[in-house]
C-alpha cells in the first residue's frame, strides 16, 4: 500500500508553479502509461490556461485549493475547492481563477 499526502504535494507544486513561466506544476501521483487510471496532481497560477484539448477516457477534476473555470464549447462550468467536476468527453480547457490545486483522475478507455 502506498500513502501520498494530497495537502503535501499541493503545496509543493504550489511553490513550483509561482516560480515557473508556465504557471504551473504537474507530477503523476498514481498510474501513469502502463496503467488504466491515473492521477495528477496539478498547481496552477491566476489566469494560467490548460489549453483545449481531448479527453482521453473517463475523467473527473477534484478542486483541493483555489477556483477553476471548465470550458467545454460554448459551456462553462465553475468550481471551488472540495467540489468535483466530472469532465465531459468533448474537448475542453481549464482556467485557473485563482491560485489552484487539482487532481485530475482519468481512466484510459481499452
């Protein structure tokens, strides 16, 4: 059994993302490519895009720190910390309102 401190990693990746260019800092928590389900934690900065893009299976985006915008089309969707977004199977983007911490849990189709 392995045992990761969400709050931990939020911080750190916190510090992380204030001091990149992107404004962000990502690292898998769980799973990765040899795995069906995978977990990420991600840092994001005011104002920082993760630009459209597909969803690669089932995936959901569970909001630690801070407030998201989820762009699916011409539908948005805002959450704030504790909340879960389910992430819809059309491209999308997210958008950090404020400082934010997420962890985004896909599980890959067969």
């Amino acid at each position: 059994m392995e045992k990761f401190s969400l709050d931990a990693l939020g911080r750190e990746h916190l510090e992380r993302a204030r001091g990149a260019s992107s404004g962000r800092s990502a690292a898998t928590v769980y799973g990765g490519h040899e795995h069906m389900l995978r977990q990420t934690i991600i840092a994001m900065m005011p104002e920082t895009i993760l630009a459209e893009h597909e969803n690669p299976g089932e995936s959901t985006l569970h909001i630690l720190v801070g407030r998201i915008r989820l762009v699916a089309g011409e539908t948005s969707w805002e959450a704030r910390s504790g909340d879960l977004l389910v992430i819809p199977s059309a491209r999308h983007e997210v958008q950090a309102v404020e400082e934010s911490v997420l962890l985004l849990t896909v599980a890959l189709l067969a």
